[in-house]
C-alpha cells in the first residue's frame, strides 16, 4: 500500500476494525455469560473447534441423549452447537454442522427432500 493513505482507504479500514471489535466484543459477551461453551476458529490449517474449560455440564450430557435435534445459534444464524441427532436429521457430518448457517442447511435439506424424502 502506498502512503500517504486517502482519507476514504482509512475510514473504510477503520470502519472494518469497528466491526471486528464489535463481533469479538459480542464473542467475549456470549462466552462470559455462559451462551458458548465451543469456538470455532478458522486456522491456516482449516478450522478448529475449541471447547471452553468446564463446559462439560449436567445440560450438555442430556442434550446428547436425547433423541430430538438440538442446535444453539448466533443471532445470525450460525449453528455454535448441535447434538449429532440434529446432524443425523440433516444427512450432514457433525464436523459440518458446527459453523455452518441453519438457513442454508434448512435451504439444501428442503431442496433435497423435495427429490427424495
């Protein structure tokens, strides 16, 4: 990049940054308030799924066990956490779910049952 920066380049990163600060500051608030107890990061690797310390809990044992699909979202729609139930109703890898938008994979589920279901 060359320097001087335009004024316009400067308020369009500084605009980019407000953003990240503001979806890791809403992050930090999910985590503190006990609505995550998973991250997924994407790595130069691909992306991993952290499990936050202690998040082993009476609730996520029953989740498991039951047999109805259960997922947590962001407000956006992002899938933070599904039971393996969920992902077997959807005909997609848990590994896959974990991250993905819950409108896009109700999109391809309801296109595929068209064909199939």
């Amino acid at each position: 990049m060359s320097y001087p920066r335009k004024r316009q380049e400067l308020l369009k990163e500084n605009e980019q940054l407000h953003q990240e600060l503001d979806e890791a500051k809403e992050t930090l608030r999910a985590i503190t308030s006990g609505e995550v107890d998973a991250l997924v990061v994407n790595t130069k690797s691909g992306e991993q799924v952290f499990t936050l310390q202690g998040a082993d809990s009476f609730y996520r044992v029953a989740i498991e066990n039951i047999n109805e699909g259960a997922v947590t979202l962001s407000p956006e729609g992002v899938i933070l956490y599904s039971n393996h139930y969920f992902a077997r109703i959807m005909r997609t890898d848990l590994s896959k779910i974990i991250g993905a938008s819950i409108f896009d994979l109700l999109a391809r589920r309801t296109m595929s049952c068209s064909i199939d279901c």
